[in-house]
C-alpha cells in the first residue's frame, strides 16, 4: 500500500467514499428485500390461522416428515409459505378409523 501524503488525503477519502458506495448498491441490488422475506416465512400459529388446520395436524406432518421447517427462529419453526401450500395440496386425506368400517 502506497503512503498518503497530507495533501493527497481529500482525493483518497473520496476515492474511498466512492468504492464504498459502489459495494453497498450491489449488496443492496443481491439481497432480498426484508419485507418479502419475513411474508414467506411462517409459525405454527400463523399456518393454522391462516389455512384453518390446527396446529396439532401440523406438528403429525412434520413428525412424519411431510412439513419440513426452513429454520428455527428463537423458540419457533420457521416454515416457508410456498412449502406448506405445496404441502396441505398434496398431502393424503385419511379417513378416520371409525369411518373406514362404514
């Protein structure tokens, strides 16, 4: 690294400015908007209201490894909204056992 004298000190900062302001738009430009991310992303609480299955349901088909979470936030799974979707349309609907004999 070259030294920098005191006269050439204005001309490095700004040049340091520039390539600092160039690296945040292209991180700015790679990364996903926080509003987008935190939408996908959803608890059992959030499921179960908002797809009216309950919570008991949800927990037997990630036990049986339909519902898969994407992460653990703190004390909570973290379940990606377009995995569940794909889930609760494909998953098998079973007849209880009381039913079957009918």
């Amino acid at each position: 690294m070259d030294r920098i004298t005191f006269d050439q000190l204005p001309d490095a900062v700004s040049s340091i400015l520039d390539k600092l302001d160039r690296i945040e738009k292209k991180l700015q430009e790679q990364s996903p908007k926080p509003s987008e991310t935190t939408e996908q992303l959803l608890t059992y609480a959030d499921i179960s209201k908002e797809f009216k299955i309950s919570q008991k349901t949800l927990k037997l088909l990630k036990k049986i490894g339909q519902l898969k979470p994407l992460c653990k936030g703190g004390r909570y799974l973290l379940f990606e909204r377009n995995h569940v979707i794909q889930v609760l349309q494909t998953r098998p609907r079973i007849k209880p056992q009381f039913l079957k004999n009918q």
